[in-house]
C-alpha cells in the first residue's frame, strides 16, 4: 500500500514538474537579453535582466501609437476576462431558470436549441457577429469585444442540471412563505449556487482572458488592446536587421499566465466542489 501511495506521489510530481517547465522556460527566457535569445535560442537558467524587463512591459509607452503599455494590456484582459465570465454567469443562471421553474410550452426543446449552438464555435459565427457590432458602432470597445460572446450552452446546460436537483419542497416552502420569483431566485437559488457560480466562472474567466481571434478582429485603437493581441504584435516586429523583442514577448506571455493562476489557486475548493458536490 505505502509503495502504490509513492508511486502515485511520483507520477503527480514528474506530471506537474512536465507541465511546468515551459513556464519555467519562459520565465528564465524571459530575464535575457532579446539578442542572446536571438543568438542562443530559449534559456534554463536566469538571466540578469529580470527588473529591467518587467519594468519595460509594463510601464514603457509603445506600440505604432506609442501610447499603449504591458499594464494596459492587463487592464483590458482582465476587463475581458471578468466581464465575460460573469456576464456569461448571469445569462446563463436566468436561462436555465426560466426553462426548470416557469412551466411553459416546448421549455425542454428551447433548452435543446441553445445546448446544440456548442456545435457553433465562435470561428462560425465571428463574421455575422462581427457585421452587427460595426452596425451597431460597437467596435473598439468593451460593449462589443464581451456582449457577443455572452450567450453560453455550456453554462445554461450546468446551472439547469443544478436547479433540477434542488428538492421540490424548497420551492414549496417559498410558496408558502409569500416569496415571489424573483425572491425565491436571489435569496434561495442564488446562494446555494455558490460553488456552481465559482466553477463556472473559473471555467469562463480562464477562456475570456485567452480570447485572440475575437478582440484582433474586434479592436484596431491599441487602447482596446489585450495581451494576447500584445504579444503577438512583439513577435511582428521582424524589419530589416531588427531583432523582435522576444524577451518582452516571453515576459508578457508569463504576466498572461499570472491572473487565471492566481484565480484557479484561490477558487480550486469551490471549482471542485462546484462540478462534483453541492450545497443543497
């Protein structure tokens, strides 16, 4: 039993220590010069430009405007990746909502319609969505990089499965207490989805931030800008003799990594918890 208990310790760690070392490599990357990364490739040991470079993604202006910079970018992403997350929350709790507690016709084949557009990925869909945001003078702005891709099968399908297995006599015991729709949502449905709520924003955060294809396509004033698009734009820069600054690209791709981290670190008991218990 010990020697089984070891063997699973030790395939967990040569797991996690194989999906670390690309960050490790880009962070170690990350503190050199762009020319000895031109010259020598990526690197496994530190370098000694660490604070310099930070420092330069996310303070120093630049970018065709000169006026963009690494904080800014962070600022978008997370502005990107929050909204869409809980936008995405709050559609999806009142969709499947309606469909459990409100009786009306063809409620279970309304449900099948939003949960076949997963076989609609963005990449489908991105030029009608795209034709509506300039109609509607939505681009280069937050309104219209979050409010297209609000709509979620996934979160509908999750939140719906979750509302059918909250006991009848809840319901009931509201009815008898006077408490209307709307109450019976905020102060029963709500606080029991908790756990739900973080899963699901877990899940949408980590997906909103890594949006690429969308808010290149979304935004062309570098105000509006994201990592990703920053990145990308670094890795552009390949002019004549000029060397891309694959230091700082490697520096942002580590600052892209930081916040969903951070987010799975904080919420990991409620993500589990929210996929596989509930409060009930």
């Amino acid at each position: 039993m010990h020697r089984t208990n070891l063997s699973d310790h030790l395939v967990l760690i040569f797991g996690s220590l194989f999906l670390f070392l690309p960050v490790i490599v880009a962070f170690m990357t990350s503190t050199h010069t762009a020319a000895d990364i031109h010259s020598n490739g990526i690197a496994i040991t530190p370098g000694g430009h660490f604070f310099e470079t930070y420092e330069k993604v996310l303070t120093q202006k630049g970018g065709f405007t000169g006026e963009i910079t690494g904080a800014r970018m962070v600022m978008n992403s997370l502005i990107l990746g929050v909204g869409f997350a809980a936008g995405k929350i709050v559609l999806s709790m009142m969709a499947a909502y309606a469909i459990v507690y409100f009786r009306f016709p063809m409620a279970t084949l309304a449900f099948w319609v939003i949960f076949t557009t997963l076989l609609l990925p963005l990449e489908v869909r991105i030029m009608p969505s795209y034709q509506v945001m300039s109609s509607l003078g939505l681009l280069n702005s937050y309104t219209g990089l979050i409010v297209p891709l609000l709509a979620s099968a996934t979160g509908t399908f999750y939140f719906r499965q979750f509302f059918k297995s909250v006991p009848e006599e809840l319901l009931e015991a509201a009815r008898m207490d006077g408490a209307g729709p709307f109450k019976f949502f905020f102060d029963i449905l709500v606080p029991l989805s908790r756990t739900m709520i973080a899963a699901i924003f877990i899940i949408m955060f980590v997906y909103g931030w890594n949006q690429y294809l969308w808010p290149m396509l979304m935004t062309t004033d570098e105000k509006f800008f994201t990592l990703m698009r920053g990145i990308k734009s670094i890795l552009q820069v390949w002019i004549g003799s000029q060397i891309p600054d694959y230091n700082e690209a490697f520096a942002l791709a580590v600052l892209a990594m930081v916040p969903p981290l951070l987010i799975v670190v904080i919420f990991q008991r409620w993500f589990i918890k929210g996929l596989t218990e509930s409060d009930k």
